[in-house]
C-alpha cells in the first residue's frame, strides 16, 4: 500500500510541516513547521490558550489539521489509510493530564487493558508485564491498589506505566506536573529523563511549567496566541540566553524561575 513519506535523515522520530489547526474557521495554530529528533525531550510550550494540546493532538493522532502534515518515523499519519493509521498509533503512547485511570480498575488492571486489547499474551504474561511496567516507574508492589488508594503523584506516574504498556517509541504528555507540588513534579522529571535515557523512547511534553521545561527539555517550540503560530524554536536555555523575541523572554523568566544552567 502506498503511503506519503518524508525524506528527511534517520534521526528525526516527527516531522511537522505547515500545519494548521483549526475548529471550523477557528484557527488555532498555523503555518507550524518543526522536528523532533529521536529519544530528545521536545517541548510544545506557550502562554495559556495558545493551543498546545491541541497541537499534541494532532501530532499523536486525535485531532485531524485542516493543513499541513504530519510525519511519524517518516509515513504521514493523516495520509495513512486507517488500518495504517491505527499500526502507527500504536507505535505511541499518551499520558493524560489528570492520569485518565480508570478507578474500578487496580492498577495492574489499568496497565492490563490494552496489553489484552492489542496483544495475544496469556493472562499470567499480562499480569507479569503489568507488574513490571510499575516497576519501571517506581510503583513496584502496587499493583492491586486503586487510584484512590495512592497519591496525585503515584496517579501520574502509573498512567506512565499505561502509556508504557505497549512498549511505545514515542510518549506524549500533557501538562504532566499539573496539580503537583513542585518537589513531586521535580521527581516526575526525573522519572521523564531516566525512562528517556534507559528506553530511548522520544518524548513531546507540554507544559508551561518553567522548572521542567529547563530541568528536562533538549528542543522546543513556542507557540504564540496573538499570531497563532511559532515565533521560535530550539534549547530552551539557548532561547533563554538569546532570543531576543519580548514574548519568549518574559515566558522563560517569569516569576524570577528561569534557569540558564
């Protein structure tokens, strides 16, 4: 089956070019044209309203452009017929940013769920792996408690476990540290980086959180509500050091956080 390819070099996991998002004649964002290198920490960043989500929905397939492309490991999802479509979405995982578990469900029984859904492994493999993938988030010995029963924290951190369960080469998150006390949303970080660095998995994270968008983000791109479109793009600490753009700079030094180390 033929499907629309990019013919960009092996180290670039997604390709964005000129899209434009839109709800009926509400643009969102336009003319957007960016690329995210394998196993890099990419961050989709901006002030309130500018559509960062929505462009995560686009990318990770939940949320169709009206313009423009989107390349996954090289194929164009929204070109893709939807069997392809569907192969491809399955080669990513989302974290949502309330956890999106389900709360009849233990834990191992969320993780569970599309393990049984898109695999043939017997239940005591699904069990295993479920186990497993807790364990790769810190959450080893937790696999019968409720969401309920564990903190905001541990909720995140096991919907990174879902969001793992089918071994996926890129990971979406939303707002990841969104409710959480900034020594818990630190840890999450971590947990970011490392399953980055032992997985190779490529990340898209979006947040305004400035502690994590330094702590964490190799790449970026900041979305701008008036214009609605990107006025810039690269390390956040080089944005930081050298933009000279009034809107990016009073984004990253907020508050008095931002961080150039």
């Amino acid at each position: 089956m033929k499907q629309a390819t990019t013919p960009t070099d092996g180290d670039d996991a997604i390709v964005v070019k000129d899209l434009t998002i839109a709800y009926g004649d509400f643009v969102i964002q336009r003319d957007l044209n960016f690329a995210v290198k394998r196993a890099e920490i990419f961050i989709i960043m901006g002030g309130s309203g500018c559509g960062k989500t929505t462009v995560m929905r686009s990318l990770s397939g939940l949320k169709e452009p009206s313009e423009g492309q989107v390349f996954l490991n090289g194929v164009s999802l929204w070109e893709a017929e939807p069997e392809d479509r569907q192969a491809l979405a399955r080669t990513l995982g989302v974290v949502y940013q309330q956890g999106a578990l389900w709360s009849s469900m233990t834990l191992a029984e969320n993780i569970a769920l599309p393990l049984g859904e898109y695999t043939d492994l017997p239940p005591k493999d699904v069990r295993d792996l479920a186990s497993l993938k807790l364990a790769l988030v810190g959450l080893a010995g937790f696999e019968d408690y409720y969401p309920s029963e564990i903190s905001g924290g541990m909720q995140k951190r096991a919907g990174v476990a879902r969001a793992l369960a089918l071994d996926p080469e890129l990971l979406f998150f939303d707002e990841p540290s969104a409710g959480l006390d900034p020594i818990t949303s630190s840890l999450l970080d971590d947990l970011i980086a490392q399953l980055r660095d032992s997985l190779g998995t490529t990340m898209v994270m979006v947040t305004h959180e400035l502690p994590s968008i330094f702590a964490i983000g190799d790449n970026s791109v900041f979305l701008d509500p008036v214009t609605k479109t990107m006025i810039a793009g690269g390390d956040p600490k080089t944005l930081l050091k050298d933009c000279d753009d009034p809107r990016v700079h009073d984004f990253l030094t907020r508050g008095g956080k931002a961080r150039a180390a």
